[in-house]
C-alpha cells in the first residue's frame, strides 16, 4: 500500500511517525510534569494535511527534552468534527484538537470548555481569525493554524489539448465571474467528452463563501429555506455544475485517483489544496495555478488549535500550540503543504513572499495568495448549524448528481431536514 493510499485509509488512525512518535491510544503524564520520570506525552488530531511533518514535530521534541508528540490525523474534518463533540467536556479527546472553521461557531457555544489562549498572544493574527473564537467575555480559545483564499488551479496540459490558452494571466481572463466559468467549463466538456472540473459541491462551497447570510442571521434566526440566495446557489449548482464536474464531492477514492489520471482540467483551489494535489499526483507536470476565483474573491476553509481544559498536560498543550502556529512555523507549513498563515506577520517572511511551486509549474503561489486574500471582501456568518445545514445541502446535490432524486426532490428533502436539526 501507498504512502499515500495508508494516509487515507486509516482516518481517525493514529499514524505512526519518525523520532519519538508513537501511535496514540492514552494520554500520559499530567499538568505538573507528567510521571516521576519528567516525561510527557501530548496529544494532537488534525485531519487532512495541516503540514505538521514528522520531521517539524521531531524539531519540537529534540528543544523540549522529555516531550513525546502523538500525531491523529483523521481523513476529513467530518470524521474529526464527529470524534470532537461526542467527546468534548469527556474524555478521550486530544491535548491538542484542530477545528476547522465551518463548526467554529458551534464550538463556540462551549467555549468554557477549552483552555483560553495566553493574553499575550493576542493580536497575533488577523482580526477576523481571532474574532471567531473569541467569547463574550472577551476570551480567545482558538490558535489560528491557516487561512483558505481560493484560486483556480488548472491542468495547462489538458486546456492545451483543447484549445484553451495556459499563460496565466490568459487563464485569469477566462474565470472573472462563475458565468464566465460554466461557460468556459461547457466548451470543455462539449470538445473533450470530459468533465472540465473536479466536483460540484466545490462549487457550491465556492459560491457560499461569497454570502454574508446563507443559513442563519447574525442573532441566530434561521432563515436557511428561505433565503432566495441559497436557493439562487443550489439551483446554480444543479443546474450549471453538475453537466460539467466529475464527482459529486470531494474525498473518495476515485476523486484522489482522478487527480493523477487527467479525468477533470481544473478545481476551484485554496492553498491548502495544493499538498494534496502534488500528493496524489506526483508525477504529473501538468498543473498550474492562475491568480483568479469567479466573482472576486473567497475564502474556503482555515482552522484553529484549541485545548481541552480537562486535559491532562493543559500548559504543556498551551506551549506546543503556541509554537505550530507562530508566524514562522506558519511560515513553513505553507512551504510544506501551502496552508497559508493567518498572521500578517508571515507575511513578511521569504518563506511566503518569495515562495513558488515547482511543482506547479513554478507559480508564485506566495504572491498569487497574498492577491486573492485581499480579493476576499465578504466574511460570511456562520452560526452554530452551519455546518449540518451546509452538510446536508451538499448530500442534497450529490442526490441529484448521482440521479436518486430530481432537483426539485432533493431540495425538497433538504428543506424537510432542515426542519429536523
């Protein structure tokens, strides 16, 4: 088996890892120190890749004499949000969990039960990171990991076949709105037989992010069926997405495989996308990346650090966290696997400003994201339900997509479980 076929098959699996890492399965030591010998043992679950290397983590245990990291990485942040609540204000929870920003603000709702952030760290990152994890009482309880402005990643191999142009900046050209887009993506299909991009709930996440309201209101109102711009989204999606991506969703098996196989030409790309891309298809020389996202901008994923407050190495928990999201960790987890940081003091480092990817065909992906970062100008609000109604939308189109029920149906189906949550 694969490196990396392994990493996705044991979701929610501690991984073994280099140096002193070990598979999971119990916390040791405790806040004071952990046993007679001084050793500790921490914890820490992540899902995807959040660019925390073996070789970053063994850096952290070689300074911290005696610190043993146990790295749990899940395969989505379904599987890590699903292990996070049933477990929360329990046991059995990480020293170290991340959080990805979708159920921020359902986590939000049991701030008091996570280990605030250190008064002197604030002000570290940019507002709106910290703004979403703060309390009413004034308390952060997140460490900002990454911020997700979206690009458009593309195969230049592939647009050539079909006569698209593969500059870049001719590329931006042709992706300046989502018509632009499903234009361009149906002369694809139509010339190629192929699907011209990955999924369609890619698009769906796409346009969300560029809606302040979407399913609930600032004070908590639900207003997620009847909210003509969801319904303008969904009916986009069915309509215009579907006849021209080649998976319903993302992270099945068949949708890694495609990646290295050339079936779709082009994905709606945030920078944390770009690991997993070189990941599963390292022997392709194809992709690139162009400095646009249909409609402006928008921001696609992003997570947080917290602690558990009944954990049982709170400070030591507090310290590594603090150091895996310090500016210039941040730094070099986007050279790893392109998360980008959230800090705006990264973004003075060479690390980011002057970062390229070879892998893509050199493209300055430091100043390409720094660009759609500031492209992005709506922070949409995202309640506590976010993410079940969000989810459940996203089932509703690949119902449709897989052809189990009509648009109408599926919606109607997505209205009847909305009524339920």
């Amino acid at each position: 088996m694969t490196t990396r076929a392994l990493r996705r098959t044991l979701a929610g699996v501690a991984l073994a890892s280099a140096g002193g890492l070990v598979l999971a399965g119990c916390t040791g030591g405790s806040a004071d120190g952990g046993d007679a010998g001084g050793e500790i043992e921490l914890s820490i679950a992540t899902f995807n890749d959040f660019g925390y290397s073996d070789e970053l983590l063994q850096e952290y245990e070689d300074e911290h004499p005696g610190v043993t990291i146990v790295h749990n990485r899940a395969a989505t942040s379904n599987d890590a949000r699903a292990n996070f609540f049933q477990k929360l204000g329990n046991t059995g929870l990480a020293d170290i969990e991340a959080i990805e920003i979708d159920w921020t603000a359902e986590m939000m709702q049991y701030a008091d039960l996570l280990a605030p952030v250190p008064d002197d760290l604030k002000g570290r990152w940019i507002d709106w990171k910290e703004a979403a994890v703060t309390d009413a009482d004034g308390n952060m309880v997140g460490y900002g990991t990454d911020i997700g402005p979206q690009a458009v990643c593309y195969r230049g191999d592939l647009f050539e076949a079909a006569g698209l142009p593969t500059d870049r900046e001719e590329v931006a050209g042709l992706f300046t709105t989502w018509d632009d887009l499903f234009e361009v993506g149906a002369q694809y299909t139509e010339a190629t037989g192929k699907p011209f991009l990955d999924s369609a709930n890619s698009v769906l996440q796409g346009l969300a992010n560029q809606l302040e309201v979407t399913y609930e209101e600032a004070d908590g109102t639900v207003v997620a069926t009847e909210n003509p711009d969801v319904r303008a989204m969904y009916d986009t999606v069915v309509e215009k997405a579907i006849p021209i991506t080649a998976y319903p969703g993302q992270w099945s098996e068949d949708w890694y495989a495609s990646m290295a196989n050339g079936e779709f030409a082009a994905m709606l790309c945030p920078p944390w996308m770009h690991g997993i891309i070189s990941g599963e298809a390292p022997d392709v020389t194809g992709w690139d990346i162009a400095d646009v996202f249909p409609g402006g901008g928008g921001n696609w994923g992003g997570s947080y650090l917290v602690v558990p407050a009944n954990g049982d190495n709170v400070e030591a928990a507090q310290e590594l966290a603090d150091w895996l999201t310090s500016p210039e960790i941040q730094a070099r987890a986007f050279a790893n696997v392109g998360a980008f940081p959230s800090q705006p003091e990264a973004y003075e480092m060479p690390e980011v400003t002057d970062a390229t990817n070879e892998y893509f065909n050199d493209a300055p992906v430091g100043q390409i994201n720094a660009n759609r970062s500031e492209a992005v100008t709506v922070s949409p609000i995202k309640g506590p339900k976010y993410f079940q109604f969000h989810e459940a939308l996203n089932q509703a189109v690949t119902r449709v997509f897989d052809g189990l029920e009509s648009p109408e149906e599926a919606w109607e189906s997505w209205v009847t479980e909305v009524s339920a949550f």
